[in-house]
C-alpha cells in the first residue's frame, strides 16, 4: 500500500517532485515537456538533423516504466528453446563464405515448416511466418540450396504447400538489377517518419521471424559508431511489432583483427571479431557464431550462441549431411570438455534422477553434472530411449 503525504500525494510522487525540483533544472538544455500539450508530430516534423532536445522524465514515465514485483510476468516464449527466444534481435555473425545463407535458409525452412534445427525443438510444430530478405545471393544459388534443402528432408505434399506458404525470400539483387529499390537504407537518425517504408513491410508481412542478410546492406552509416548502431536496433524493435528479427553479420578481415582466437576455444573472445562497433553485440539479445574450416578436403563448422538471459549454446561441430545438400547436421564427436561425462554415462540408460547421481558419483559437482548434461543433450549426444530413458548415442 502507498504512503500518502502532506497535500494528498503518494511517496512515489513527492520524490519524482523533488528529483524534477524546476529550480534546480537548466532550462536552456533540458526543457521540461507538459504531457497535456506536447504533441509527438511536431518531433517528427523537424529536419533528422536539427538537434533535438531531450524530453524530460515525467511522472507518468515513472509510473509505466517502474518495475513491480507483484505483477504477474509471463514466462518468456522460445522459438526454439535454449537457442532463439521469441521477440528476441540476433546477430548471426560469421566470415564471408562461412556458410551463414546456408545454414540461414536451413533455419528459415525448418522454422516455416515447424521442424526442428540442428538439435533444438520447435516450440511451433504448426509452423512460423518467415520473412528473409537476401541481399546478395543470385536467383540460382537460392534455387539450388532452397531445392537440396527441401529434398533432403523429404517433404510431404501438404508440407511443400505449408513451406510456400510460410517462407518468403525477397530477392533484393534481383529488384536492384532491374532496377528497383524495394526497401531504403534502414535510418539511423531518430527522424520517425523516415521509418514509414518499414512499418509498411512489418505491417504488411506480419512474419513472426525476420532475416536481414547481410547486416552491411540493409542499414546506412558508419557500423563504428556506437550511438548509430543504438538509434538501428531501437529503431527495428519499435517497427517489428515484437516480431524475432535475426541479422547475418561479417567478421572483420583477419589482417584487421588484433587476435585470432578460435570459435570452439572462446566465442565471446572470437566474436569480439566482429566488424563495426561492439555496440552491436551490446545491443543485441543472441549472438551466433559461426565458423568455417576446412582441411584436407574436409569442411566443417564451429557453431555456438550466447545469449543475454539464457544458458550457452556451446560451440559444436556441423557438418553437411551429405554433397550439396546444404543440410547441416551436429556431428556425433564427442568434445573435449564432456568426454569425461559422456564415458560415464555410455552403454546405460538412466531416468533424469539416475543422470545427475551417475556424475555426482564419479566426481562431479552437482553444478557441473546439470551443466554437461543440458550440454550432452543440446549436442545430440544424450537422447531419450523408446523405454523413455536418457542413453547416450555411440
């Protein structure tokens, strides 16, 4: 229950009166804004580059925007537990020609059809809206990767209705060679009206994930400057609706970096690799890694995600499921940091109860054996049986 004090106001309300005391305010910089009056089209008429005042707090802001721990928060939703939570902005952030369109079309495909990716459930069997605008592949490369990726997970005929219904790919190169502009640079300057064009696309499409493909060709102005980067991402989380947008992002060239790390070792460290500034990661709520390596005549990738306000998604290895499928699978290899749980657990089977008590009794912290085991499962590596219990797979 609020305090009531002299006058008849709440506790809330004489300290926002005292915070905003206008004697102690400079008018001059920080004008004070009356709610009744202020009339949010006049901003919007003013040039991007006429400076703008900041508006002031109000006790209404202060009212909206504080937090209260007796109302009722509802759980976050996934897409994809563990890996892509719903309404969440992802950077997906790799080398050219790491395979990201791939393994971005193979996400697309799997989302509109309700399919699993890699090995992560769909939290929506019946399937997404999905929204990918590709920028620079050719009519043919889409083509072909689109019909291996579709082969190969052998649709059914109502399922290759419900996938061309749900996926549209915007072939942004194509409309350019005909000379076509279909979408502006997204703005960077705050100017509201110059976000218009965007409305209309999220407006229209009403996907539930959107892809940007890549990042450096959907946005104008310089990526090193971090209030930019602030102004494009605030700017797509108010026109997206609460949609999961997901934006494929380069690595800066080797000779730039001031370290090679690799993925598998350290993805935070790798992703500071990044080109632009580290604004982006900072502002965003996933990021993907993903790295590609090849010797010998054998490629593979080093894929792994972290998230804001969930567990990591360890690096693990991805390899295609077989030539020219552009179908990546995690591979069966066991890492390094879990082989000591993996061979405790190999040839049995255990209840989830009997799972923990298997590490705790070889050695490992109860901290650790919860940890490895949600790593074993996010790796494909600890499956349920037909009897229901958790086997590890050989």
């Amino acid at each position: 229950m609020e305090t009531i004090h002299k006058h008849g106001s709440t506790k809330q309300e004489s300290l926002i009166e005292e915070t905003l005391d206008p004697e102690q305010i400079d008018v001059q910089s920080f004008p004070i804004i009356d709610e009744e009056t202020f009339d949010p089209e006049d901003e919007e008429d003013q040039s991007p580059h006429e400076s703008r005042a900041p508006r002031i707090l109000t006790k209404a802001d202060i009212k909206r925007y504080t937090f209260d721990p007796y109302a009722h928060i509802p759980e976050e939703k996934f897409i994809y537990p563990g890996f892509l939570p719903e309404g969440d902005l992802a950077v997906w952030i790799g080398e050219e020609k790491s395979r990201k369109t791939t393994l971005l079309l193979q996400l697309s495909v799997c989302a509109a059809l309700g399919k699993p990716f890699l090995t992560f459930p769909c939290a929506r069997p019946e399937g997404l809206s999905v929204f990918y605008v590709d920028y620079e592949s050719k009519e043919s490369s889409i083509q072909k990767r689109y019909s291996a990726i579709r082969d190969v997970m052998n649709l059914t005929p109502q399922e290759f209705l419900q996938l061309q219904a749900n996926l549209t790919i915007l072939e942004m190169r194509k409309a350019q060679r005909d000379g076509k502009r279909l979408l502006p640079p997204f703005p960077y300057t705050g100017n509201k009206k110059e976000l218009e064009p965007w409305k209309v696309l999220f407006g229209e499409t009403h996907a539930d994930l959107y892809i940007f493909d890549p990042m450096r060709s959907f946005h104008s102005g310089d990526e090193n400057d971090s209030g930019k980067i602030e102004k494009l991402f605030s700017g797509l989380r108010e026109v997206s609706g609460g949609a999961n947008i997901t934006i494929a992002h380069h690595m800066r060239k080797s000779s730039q970096r001031t370290q090679e790390v690799l993925l598998q070792e350290n993805m935070r460290a790798w992703s500071d690799g990044a080109r632009g500034s580290s604004a982006i990661k900072a502002h965003a709520d996933v990021i993907v890694c993903q790295e590609r390596t090849e010797i010998d005549g054998e490629e593979w990738l080093d894929w792994g995600v972290f998230l804001k306000d969930a567990a990591d998604v360890m690096p693990r290895k991805l390899v295609e499921s077989g030539p020219e499928t552009f179908f990546h699978l995690t591979s069966r290899d066991v890492p390094g940091f879990l082989k000591n749980a993996y061979e405790v657990l190999r040839g049995h089977s255990y209840s989830t109860i009997e799972l923990t008590q298997a590490l705790i009794n070889a050695d490992i912290s109860r901290t650790t054996a919860y940890r490895q085991i949600g790593h074993l499962k996010s790796h494909g590596l600890l499956v349920r049986g037909t009897d229901k219990k958790w086997e590890t797979l050989p």
